[in-house]
C-alpha cells in the first residue's frame, strides 16, 4: 500500500517551487564567493530542504513495506543495472571520479555533490515524485509509478537547460537528456528500495566531479547516437520495470491479494 504524505500535494507543491526559488536566489548570491564557502552555503540549505520535505512528507518511503520481487521483476533489476553499468562508463563516470581525486579542490567537490544530490533528490524523487503520486490517486489514475516517474524527470531534465548560461546549447540539450534518462533511473532506485538515501547517494557520486563544482555548464558535445543509443534504451528499460511494478500493484488491489515484503 502506498503511504500516504503528511502535507496535501497542493501545499507540498508549493513548497517544492517556493525551496527552489530560494535556491537559485542562493546561486546569485554565492556566485564568485571563494569554492569552499559556496559548497559550505549550498551543503548547509541542501540539509535544510531535506529537513523540511521529510516533514512535508512524513517519511521517505513510498510504500508501507518494500514490492514483492517477483521473478520477471528479478530478471529486469538484473537488465537494468546492465544499462546502467553501460550508462555510466559512458558518462565517463571513472575518468571523473580519477580527475576528482587529484583535485586540490577536493572537499569543496565533495560537499557541492553532496547538497547538490541531497536537494535535487529531496526535491525531484522527494516532493514532485510523491506530488504527482499523489495526484494520480486523487485521480484514481492507472499505471501511477510510472507516470509520476516520467513527470518529475521531465521536469528534472528541462531545469538542467539553465545550464545553457556559460555552456554550448547542444551540450546542454544532451544534458536534459541525460539527466532524464538518470531520473528515471534514481526514480527506479527509490521505488525499489522504498527509501530515499540511497538515491541521494548514488546522485551525489554522479557529481563528484570539478566541473560540476564550478558550475559551468557543459561545452562537450557528443555523439547524438551514443546519447539516444545509451541513454534511450536506459529510458526503456526504466520505464519497463516501473510499469511492471505498477501492474503487480494493480493486479494485486484487484484481487486482494498482499503484494508487499518485509522492510
């Protein structure tokens, strides 16, 4: 059974804009600070957020206890961390994490991967996740994982085309891609796990990078196949096992029968 917030998904909403909002007039303000004290303002409200949408919220699960894993759902966990292993040497995730060791700027790195991984995730698979949920069982909508899954990534792929300010527009438009592709994917993990930490973390490693540090936007471009080969089939197969676990949860409130495990 999906557990029910706290804060109705109006008010949630609204806190979700007026905490963004509030995040990007921090940007302005901390902009040409020293590294350090920019990470240290953005850790510091990253933790803030987090605070309050678990209060808004009530609890970072989604569901009482964790999706039965049933074997075709064991086959497609197998699949997609195939597409993901694939997904992040791709977004040459080891080549980052090397440049990263040898930083000067390491804790800086660090403390920016780690608020900018605990806001965006308290507020993309936090508060717009459970948002539209929540909105899709006022509606008494099917397949309600799925569509809230594609609606906050939608979302969360379209607020990376700021980056266009200091970045080349067609890599910022394979970043909207990418970051689509990836919030299905932590969407996944946080239904999955029925918790919300282990999105952040997976999220904060994916920054742990310089560039993301300085905030600048991207100025590499790729390949479109490689970004619509790679990313796209990560996108299928998301979307598959979302919408797997949602007909397991439908079938299963239809025929009465208990479709959750302990944990």
């Amino acid at each position: 059974m999906i557990i029910e917030n706290r804060w109705p998904w109006g008010k949630q909403l609204s806190l979700g804009i007026i905490l963004m909002i509030f995040y990007i007039i921090l940007g302005f303000f901390v902009y040409g600070s020293q590294l350090l004290t920019t990470a240290i303002f953005i850790f510091g409200y990253s933790v803030i957020t987090a605070g309050l949408v678990y209060w808004s919220l009530g609890s970072w699960k989604v569901f009482q206890k964790r999706v039965r894993v049933t074997a075709p759902l064991k086959l497609w966990t197998w699949v997609l961390a195939a597409a993901f292993v694939i997904f992040a040497f791709s977004a040459q995730w080891p080549a980052m994490f090397a440049v990263t060791l040898h930083s000067k700027a390491i804790l800086a790195t660090t403390l920016i991967a780690l608020g900018t991984g605990i806001f965006e995730e308290s507020l993309f698979r936090g508060t717009f996740f459970s948002v539209f949920m929540a909105n899709m069982q006022y509606r008494s909508r099917s397949y309600q994982l799925t569509r809230s899954a594609i609606y906050s990534s939608i979302i969360f792929g379209l607020i990376h085309l700021t980056n266009v300010i200091g970045g080349n527009l067609q890599a910022v438009l394979q970043q909207v891609v990418y970051a689509m592709a990836f919030g299905l994917f932590l969407c996944v993990i946080r239904v999955m796990t029925n918790t919300l930490p282990w999105v952040i973390i997976i999220h904060a490693v994916a920054d742990w990078a310089p560039a993301t540090a300085t905030g600048s936007g991207p100025t590499q471009v790729s390949s479109w196949w490689l970004i619509v080969g790679v990313f796209g089939v990560l996108m299928v197969v998301n979307l598959v096992y979302l919408v797997k676990v949602d007909r397991q949860l439908e079938q299963s409130a239809n025929s009465g029968m208990p479709n959750e495990q302990g944990g």
